[in-house]
C-alpha cells in the first residue's frame, strides 16, 4: 500500500514512522489485527487506487474521477469559482446573514470546521513527497486540481444544505447520507430511486463512520503521540517509557471530548479560533523561509511553472509531475468525497446555495495557498536532503520521508523548526479529530438513529479510539480506511452528477434575492449592487 502511506488525504499524507506496540500482549493483539485486515486492506487498496493507462498516460483512476468531476462541473457552471469569489467573501463575512436564519453555525465556523478536516498533516508531509517525487513542476498541477476541485466543493455543499434534516432540538444533520436519499428520490421519481438512494445514502454512512475512526481519529492521534515523542528525546527521552503513549492518549481523548459532546457549535466555536491560528503559525514559518531568500523566489517560481511542462529531471516527464501533482491535491482537499458538506450543512442560511459559495473557498485555502506555501518553501530552500531525495528516487524509486523533506527546507532558516512542526502536528491532528469525530457521529445516528443515548455511545467509543490510536498502530486497519474513504468519492459523485442541475436551481433562486435585495438584514444595498456585477449563471 505504497501510494497510501505516501499520499495520504488531507488528513495527514506522507505519514511519520508510525508508533505501535513492539512487544507483548498489545504488540501481539496488534499483530493479529493486522493480519486479519492485510488482505482486506490489499484487495481494497489495490481496486481504489488501481493506475489505468489510457491515451498512453497511466494514472489512479480515482484520481481521474475526482479531477474529471471538478473539470465537469466548473465547465457546467461558468467557471463559478473565479466569477463569485468576491460574493464568497462577502458571505463569509456574514455580510448577507440574518441571525434568524435556520441553522446552528455561520458561514466561517462551518467552513472553519470543514477545513479543521482537511487541512492536516498532509499540507505538510503529502507535499514533501509531492515535490520529490514530480518535482517543482508538481507545484503548478497541484494548484490546478485545487481550483477545479472549487467547483466539485461547491456543487456538494449547496446539496448538503438543500437536503439537510431539522431536528426537534434544532440541531441539523446533512452530507451524502441525506441528499444521496432524498436527492435522487426526487430526481428519479418511483420506487427505483427511492431504493437507489437509501443504498447508496448507507453506504455513504459506512464509509464515513469507518474512516472517522480510523484516519480521522486513530491515525491522527497516533502521529501526534510519536511526534511528541520523538522531540522529547525518542524511546530515552522523558516520554519514551511504555506507559506514556497511553497517559498521552488518555489526555488527547479528555480534550477531544470536551469539545465534541458540545456539538457543531463547540466544535465550530473551537474551529473558528484553532483553524486560523494553526494556519498563522505554518504560513508565517513558510514566509520566513520565502522572505528570507527572497531573491531565489522568481527563479523557484520559473523552476515550477519550466518544469510543470518540461518534467526535467522527473520520472516520467511532465506526465509525472501532472500525475503526482493532481494527486496530491485530490487527496488533500477531498473536493468530490462527499466529507465536507457534513459540516456545512448546519450554516444558517435560507439559501443553500450560499454555503456552496462559501465551501469553495476551501480548496483555495488548502491546496492553493497551504500545499503551494510548503512546495515554495521546499523549493527556495533548495535543501541537500531534498536534492538527494529526488535523485534516491531517481535512481531506484526509494520515496523519502515526506516530512523530512518538509523539515530539513525549514532548517535551512529556523533550525528549531522541529518544535513549531510539533505544535502544528498537534493543532493539526486535534482539529481533525473534532470535525471527524462531528462526521461519524452524523454516519452512526443515520445508521442507528439519533437520540442522545445514541449520541454519547457514539462519542465514547470515538474517544476510546483515540487511547486505542495512541497506543497501536493498526497499520492494515488504517490503510483499509484509507481506500474506504476514496471509494466513497465513487459513490458521491455519481449522485452529484444527477443532482447538479438542482444545485442551478438554487443558483438562480439566490440571485433573484440578491437583486430583490433579500438577502440579509444589512447590506440590503451593496446586494443590489453585488447582483448587478456577478453574471448570471
């Protein structure tokens, strides 16, 4: 499952050397775990992330899938996200909002919260890998994929919120597991769609729940304990003893907690202020990198934009760079999984439309600005670590420890880089666990049904999974989850394809308010005026 521990999604790509129980009875129940999931992890694995040559070019069809949609739909839609983004803005501003509007966030906590999912280890690692392996050239084609993948995130979280439940306690619950149901019994009328949808609408859940537990939860709190270790002094440090990874597990389980059994509002309160400030604290060590040797910035810039279409020095060539550039970004900013609208869906907004124009700004934050900051920065430190790395790879297809690339490009300026990288992992890691925690719990009530006994089952075994993380490493459970999650891009897109022509409805409903003026107790006027300049779609 090399391209899974290399590429790893947004949550955490280009994983660190995993910390598991070596001996023992854990190591032997750990052992037995993973001998039970290895061909259950290989079957899926090698079907979700299978290559498929055509036209002569050969890449993972899943991949494909993802890009081809974002493609389709930015093409179905005007080029959306480069014509609205000032109206983005403006929404995520609140400037169009009304505080009774139905739902339980605004629009910045919601994509707070989305992000808190996305944006993870794999801006860091996933990138380090991304660059070895195509080069700076990797750079331009990952930038790409991110601004197709605007589209696809737009479309799925317009859907999200047109088809999301109001609960009696005024709580709301969205995401595929609603509008692949209700959607698709209302775009293909009859006992056939009703059926499709409530399949596929489980399914999704499936998916969702599994991943939650495994890469959202199990995986992150596994490399946060490790990386803390490992700055402590490893296996002889203060940390290195076997009880610790368990008293550190227990404390990440006890701070997850606390923020999850508060719901969508905890968790897009803690969002709304994590999510920023992790992003601060990583671009600003990026910019000191890129100030720094800021005369080399045009020649890195050149290096990237020479390369994307002249693959020097890549195996195979610009096809290559393309390759391993879209891939990365596809991984990273999960435009197409059907993952974020969970989150989205609870904005309050009485147009749905609205948060699918906030949520595409996404992907621009992940993929156009994280992944292109730490791809820049590898690439201006021009670091020896990195220049051997690409020729191992050259050489024998040896992929080095992306977040040792990463690293040793923040060494060149900051030598004690090690310990921000280690705040980051922790940010990174606790805030994707509390928005993954937030998407399995909505999996698990469509499952089994939504009470609050329900509810806290669910959020009890969650946090036990993150001692159980902390401890194993569940290598083949964890890569099983990994193509689970893919595989629910299948799934999910195939409904966003049928439902896309609703997604236009709601478009036009949207800016007949916005030239009514009826889209918020302020700013009635600048509306009028915001309506007037964006096309109509």
């Amino acid at each position: 499952m090399h391209r899974i521990q290399a590429l790893q999604p947004g949550l955490g790509g280009g994983r660190f050397q995993a910390q598991g129980a070596e001996d023992g009875i854990l190591g032997q129940t750990e052992d037995k775990i993973n001998s039970l999931f290895d061909p259950l992890a290989k079957g899926l694995g090698d079907f979700v992330f299978a290559d498929v040559t055509l036209f002569g070019l050969t890449f993972p069809w899943i991949v494909a899938w993802l890009v081809v949609a974002g493609a389709v739909f930015t093409l179905y839609f005007g080029f959306i996200q480069f014509r609205t983004l000032k109206l983005s803005l403006n929404l995520l501003r609140g400037r169009y909002s009304r505080h009774d509007d139905p739902g339980e966030i605004t629009h910045f906590q919601a994509l707070s919260s989305a992000l808190s999912g996305t944006v993870g280890l794999g801006n860091i690692a996933g990138v380090g890998v991304a660059v070895t392996i195509g080069g700076a050239g990797a750079t331009f084609w990952m930038v790409l994929c991110g601004l197709l993948g605007m589209a696809s995130k737009f479309v799925e979280c317009t859907l999200g919120v047109r088809y999301r439940d109001e609960h009696p306690d005024g709580s709301f619950s969205g995401g595929p597991m609603k509008y692949l149901s209700k959607g698709l019994a209302e775009r293909l009328p009859g006992a056939g769609g009703r059926v499709v949808g409530k399949v596929l609408a489980a399914l999704a859940a499936v998916m969702i729940l599994l991943f939650g537990i495994g890469g959202g939860n199990m995986f992150q709190a596994n490399q946060t304990v490790t990386q803390i270790r490992n700055i402590t002094g490893g296996d002889d440090g203060a940390l290195g003893g076997s009880g610790s990874a368990l008293i550190m597990g227990i404390v990440l389980a006890v701070v997850v907690g606390a923020v999850i059994i508060g719901g969508i509002k905890s968790i897009g309160k803690v969002a709304s202020r994590l999510v920023p400030g992790m992003a601060v604290i990583y671009v600003g060590a990026c910019l000191i990198v890129i100030l720094t040797n800021v005369t080399s910035v045009p020649s890195a810039f050149g290096s990237i934009f020479h390369e994307a279409f002249t693959g020097e020095g890549v195996v195979g060539g610009v096809i290559g760079a393309l390759i391993v550039g879209f891939t990365r970004a596809a991984f990273s900013n999960e435009a197409g999984l059907g993952s974020a609208p969970i989150a989205h869906s609870a904005v309050k907004t009485r147009y749905p439309v609205t948060e699918g124009l906030v949520a595409l700004i996404g992907p621009f934050i992940d993929t156009v600005v994280i992944c292109t900051m730490t791809a820049l920065t590898i690439v201006i430190a021009d670091s020896p670590f990195w220049n051997e790395a690409k020729a191992q790879y050259a050489a024998d297809g040896t992929t080095a420890d992306g977040v040792t690339v990463t690293s040793t490009a923040f060494e060149t300026v900051l030598p004690w880089f090690p310990n921000v990288l280690t705040v980051a992992v922790l940010l990174f890691a606790i805030s994707t666990m509390i928005t993954w925690s937030y998407y399995g719990q909505k999996a698990w009530t469509h499952l089994f049904g939504k009470t609050k006994t329900s509810e806290r089952v669910y959020q009890l075994v969650f946090c036990l999974f993150i001692v159980i993380g902390a401890v194993l490493t569940f290598g083949s459970v964890l890569d099983f989850t990994d193509a689970v999650l893919f595989l629910l891009a299948l799934v999910n897109i195939v409904g966003l394809y049928l439902l896309a022509p609703f997604v236009k409805q709601e478009l036009a409903r949207f800016r007949e308010a916005l030239r009514a003026g009826d889209v918020g107790a302020r700013g009635a006027a600048e509306a009028r005026v915001q309506a007037t300049e964006e096309p109509t779609a």
